[in-house]
C-alpha cells in the first residue's frame, strides 16, 4: 500500500479544507502513514468477485407526495449565521470589480 | 421514600402513577445530583434546569388530570411520562446549545427538533440535559471532547469509554435513569460495558436519525443506556420507527414486546431456555485481559445453566473489521463534515478570502481526532485511492456481513461475545496512538458494519471495574435481544456484584473533587 509524504499530507489537508500547522502536519505524517499500515491487511482477501455493500438494510426507494409544505423561516435558519445582511448570509467577495 | 435517583425508571413509573412521588420530585432529586457530581465526572456539557422542571410540572399535570379521570385514563398515559432522561449533545433540542462535543459548533442553537426529541417529547420524558462526548462522535474515551474529558465514576481517573461517555456515566452516576446516545462503531455498547450499565445498539434504520449530527451515515444508529433491559426496551420502544424525515429509518414495526419485557424474575429466566447462542472465536482476541475473559465465560455458562445451549462459531473476517471500518467511517466522516464552512452556522475565522476563511475556520474549529479523521477519508475517497481503499473496504464489508448472515441462516438466536477486551483504561493511557484507541472498539464495530443490533450488559467486575456482556442479534431482532439481556438479569439478580454502586461515586460529590481535564493532565 501507499505511503504518505509530507507533501502528500499538505495535499490532502488542502483537498479537506484544512489549515494546519507545521507541527500538526509532521504528527499526522507518522500517525497516518501508522494507520495506512493497517489497512494493509485488506490486501490478503480476493474481492474481485464481491459486490460492495453500502447500505445493509434492504430498503426500496421510499417516496412521499411532492407537496409543498412549511419550512423553517428565514429568521431560524440565520440565527445561528456568524455573519449576516438582511436576509443574506455574508461571505467574502469571490468575484473582482472590474 | 428511597432515595429517587436509584429506581428504575418502571419502577418511578409505578410510583408516578400512584401518585407516591411527582415527576418534579424526580427531575428536582437527579438534577441535584447532576449539578453536584458535574465538577468531578463532566458528564454534562448543559444541564436545564428551568427547562426540566418545566416539562415535569407539565408531566404532573398530564398525570393529575388522568388520575381524576379514572383508572383507565392512567393506564393510557404514555411510559416515559415524567421520567428523567439525558441526550448526547448531538441530539437536536430547539433552541438549546448542541455541540457534538466540538469548538466548532461552540454557540450554536439548533433552529428544531430531532425526530427522537418530538418522540421524547410527545411520551412526556424530561429532558434534563446534554451530555458530554468524543467530538462528532469520534473516539472511544470522551477524551476527544474539545469541552474536556468525562471520568469514569468507578474510578475517577479512568476514562468512561465513548464515544457516548457522559451519556453512559450519567445513567452509571445515577443522575438520568435513561439516556440516548449514538453507535458507528460501538459508540453505545462500549461505554455501557466500560460503565457497567445496559447500551443498546439497535439495527441501522430503526431510529430516526433527523436532527443528529451525522458522524458516518452508512453506521450511525441512536439508541439507548438505562440501568436494566426493561428500561432500555421502553425508551428505544418511545423513539423507534419509521419517519419521512429520514429516508434511511424503516418501516418495519416496532414491536411492543420493546416495552413489556417480562417484570418477573422466574418469567425472564424461561425465555432462556432452548436459546442457541453462537460464541464467536475471533472475538476472544489476543490481548484480552484475563479477568474479562473469564467473566464472560462465566456469563456463558451461567446461561447454559439456565437452559440456552451455546455452541462456539467462527466469524472468519473478523480481523479485516478495524481497517475496513476505518476506511469507510473517516470517507463518509470527511463528506459529512464538508457542511462545517464558518458562512451558515458555527464557528467563523477570518483570515482573507472564501478558501483562507475555510482553512482557518476548519483548521481552528475541529479537533486533533476529527482532522485525524477528515484526513484520512479525504485520502481514501481522493482521485487514484478509491479503488484500493474505499471500494476495497465496501467489499470486505459484504464478506463481513456475510459471516453473520451465515450463522442467522444456521438457525443461531444470538451471538454472546465481550464487549471490550479491557476493563476502563486510566485516562490518557490511549491518547497518543490513534491504533491502540482505534482496537477498543474491535469486538464492536463489525457489528455497525453488517447494520446488526447488539447490546452489552453489565457481567460482573474485573479489578473492582465493570465487564460487558455483548449480545448480538439478526436484523430488528432487539426485543429478542433484550429478552435474553433480562433473562441474564433474572438468573444473576442475587449476584454480589449487582448490588454494587460505582466505587468512586462518593467521590464524585465532593465540591472540592478535582476535574477529569485537571486528573488528566
């Protein structure tokens, strides 16, 4: 199985959105690489043949009417917003003025 | 009058009903024993007491008004009404803090309900609180909370298992008869074991997850801790069954045999006879500790006495469980947690534009054991791993269920195993290798992974610490379950060890009692 580099563990830490330290990206260097070790045991077993599972009760698709019905208001669903205009939640500007 | 926080909940339900005692005299005695104990075990991360006494004086209500309408009118009344109960801080409580345990969600108030709380609700229960856990639900000690470890009250430097610990101690430390808490990997049925106290996880799809904070979705199921089966059958009864919210909870009927479990002892201990119980092989591991062992096998033969015959059985992929859980947890873990961006709810750092702002907020508001996580999911599902990792473990994942299937189609009831291979580790003890945390659930999570109910039951102590009996179930077989649990309860009831209380509780009350963090450190 794969090992971790350091700029492996950069990357990832990039694709998860994560902002971490240098000390912490040096610890989960080793203790990721250890975990990934373990997982090498899955190898000893032949699959090819084996459908995956996803889910383990055998539910058919359940639908319900399509009706419109009352959601939370719009003051709920803000309250907890760290930021907020009006009605909006605030984000920084993704796009320049030109 | 006994003290009121040592019955159990059916037995404060008797005495609601009478009218011996009134469902402020409960929540007033355990909330008391809440705010005393709290410094010592932080169990509790919020307790509500304005809110508790509110719901009691309601439930006292409900039960003046049926007592003057008759008999019958009080037979009708729901079996929760009135009785203490304790939600995991992820339970989604309107209006109230709800934490998951992390600095992330520091603040926040959820907007509704969760499903089990309109259930909760609905049967009259009292919420008295939340407890205290692993952040998101990952971990196997509490010590993950980003608001301080939780301590095991039959030794206060000892952790309390989790990740549902302050759940567990709550109902251990007699401060709820009842509590909810969440099992991905053995979250419930560990800290039950570690505390000496009956979890249950039931079968994937029984409880409404609505309203939870999700960990990993193709694991996660709620149920409940309690102090016997009968208690525990009555709450999973008040919150089971099928709701349009969650696309995942089942329509299958909730059996009412949840909530009569048998009252008499001689009754209980018949239901054992006949039973065929599997003992898996696998799951009597290398680095069990004696005193486990032979409690557990002492629990067997006690149930062989009894009349149930046990045969040993092999559930041959058992090994494969830890990595195969540990891919699919952490993968579907980093897809749930994407929703933590510091825009909509939660914590907010800003350090510049959109992407600065997620890495500052995520970096800042999740902890060491969560990043741990995220990380390793985000590898598993990344371009060029999915294969050789997160398909690879879903496979291994149907070989894994595939040993259970087995032995139901050979006809087995149940399937008796240890809970833990250890007895409550010293806080700490676990806390700089992520592996050796990741093994306390080994003889758990296999279980989550094939979506099967299972319960752990207290089996006696090893070193002066509880022992956890686990029973493992075919697909919405708990009452089946928990028949069994209380028929081991019948035929253990004069035991030694059940008059026990938790050895370091007194301890617990002492204002000048140092905190878990403090022990810890």
């Amino acid at each position: 199985m794969a090992t971790l580099s350091r700029s492996d563990v950069e990357h990832v830490a990039h694709l998860a959105r994560l902002g971490l330290s240098d000390a912490e990206l040096s610890v989960f260097e080793g203790q990721l690489n250890h975990i990934l070790d373990q997982y090498a045991i899955l190898a000893e077993l032949a699959t090819d043949h084996i459908a995956p599972t996803a889910q383990t009760i055998e539910l058919e698709n359940i639908l319900r009417e399509d009706v419109v019905r009352p959601s939370l208001p719009t003051s709920a669903v803000l309250a907890n917003a760290p930021a907020r205009d009006g009605d909006f939640f605030v984000v920084p500007a993704i796009l320049d003025e030109r | 009058m006994p003290d009121l926080t040592r019955l159990h909940a059916h037995e404060m339900a008797a005495l609601l009903r009478s009218g011996e005692i009134s469902a402020r005299e409960l929540a007033e005695a355990h909330l008391a024993a809440a705010e005393r104990d709290n410094r010592a075990l932080n169990a509790w991360l919020t307790i509500d007491r304005a809110r508790a006494l509110e719901e009691a004086d309601a439930a006292d209500a409900r039960f003046e008004a049926a007592r003057s309408e008759g008999g019958s009118a009080l037979r009708r009344l729901p079996a929760l009404l009135g009785i203490p109960v304790a939600l995991k801080d992820l339970v989604s409580v309107a209006g109230g803090q709800c934490t998951a345990g992390s600095r992330i969600l520091e603040g926040y108030r959820a907007p509704y309900d969760a499903h089990i709380t309109e259930r909760l609700r609905e049967a009259g229960a009292v919420v008295l609180g939340k407890t205290n856990m692993d952040e998101f639900a990952m971990g196997s000690s509490t010590e993950h909370s980003a608001f301080g470890p939780t301590a095991n009250p039959w030794a206060l430097d000892r952790v309390p298992g989790g990740s549902s610990g302050g759940s567990a101690v709550a109902v251990a430390a007699f401060h709820a008869p009842l509590s909810i808490g969440t099992d991905t990997g053995g979250s419930i049925r560990q800290p039950a074991a570690l505390c000496g106290i009956v979890g249950l996880k039931p079968t994937y799809g029984r409880v409404s997850r609505y309203g939870i904070v999700a960990f990993a979705s193709s694991l996660d199921q709620i149920g409940p801790f309690a102090r016997d089966a009968r208690d525990a059958g009555a709450l999973l009864h008040a919150v089971a069954g099928r709701d349009e919210r969650d696309s995942t909870s089942s329509p299958e009927p909730v059996p009412a045999a949840l909530d009569t479990l048998p009252a008499s002892d001689d009754q209980a201990a018949t239901t054992l006879r006949g039973k065929r119980l599997g003992m898996p092989r696998e799951y009597f591991v290398a680095g069990m500790e004696p005193g486990v062992e032979a409690r557990v096998r002492e629990a067997v033969a006690a149930l062989e006495a009894a009349g149930a015959t046990v045969e040993e059985v092999s559930l041959p992929h058992t090994d494969y469980g830890l990595a195969t859980y540990y891919i699919v947890a952490p993968a579907e873990a980093s897809a749930n947690l994407a929703r933590y961006d510091g825009i909509r709810f939660g914590l907010q750092r800003r350090d510049g534009d959109v992407l600065a702002n997620y890495l500052a907020t995520r970096g800042a508001g999740f902890g060491d054991e969560v990043k741990r996580r995220i990380m390793l999911g985000t590898y598993a599902l990344s371009a060029g791993y999915y294969d050789a990792y997160y398909l690879k473990a879903q496979k291994v994942r149907t070989l894994i269920k595939g040993d259970f299937d087995a032995l139901w189609a050979q006809g087995f009831d149940a399937l008796v195993a240890p809970t833990s291979a250890t007895v409550a580790f010293p806080l700490g003890a676990r806390l700089d290798d992520p592996v050796a945390m990741y093994l306390s659930d080994a003889c758990t999570l296999p279980v989550n992974m094939a979506g099967l109910p299972g319960v752990s039951i207290p089996c006696g102590l090893s070193d002066g610490l509880p022992v956890g009996l686990q029973l493992i179930g075919a697909a919405w077989s708990e009452a089946e379950l928990l028949g069994l649990a209380r028929g081991y309860e019948a035929i253990t009831a004069g035991a030694d060890w059940r008059t026990l209380e938790p050895a370091d509780l007194h301890r617990a009350s002492d204002p000048a009692a140092p905190t878990p963090g403090a022990r810890a450190a």
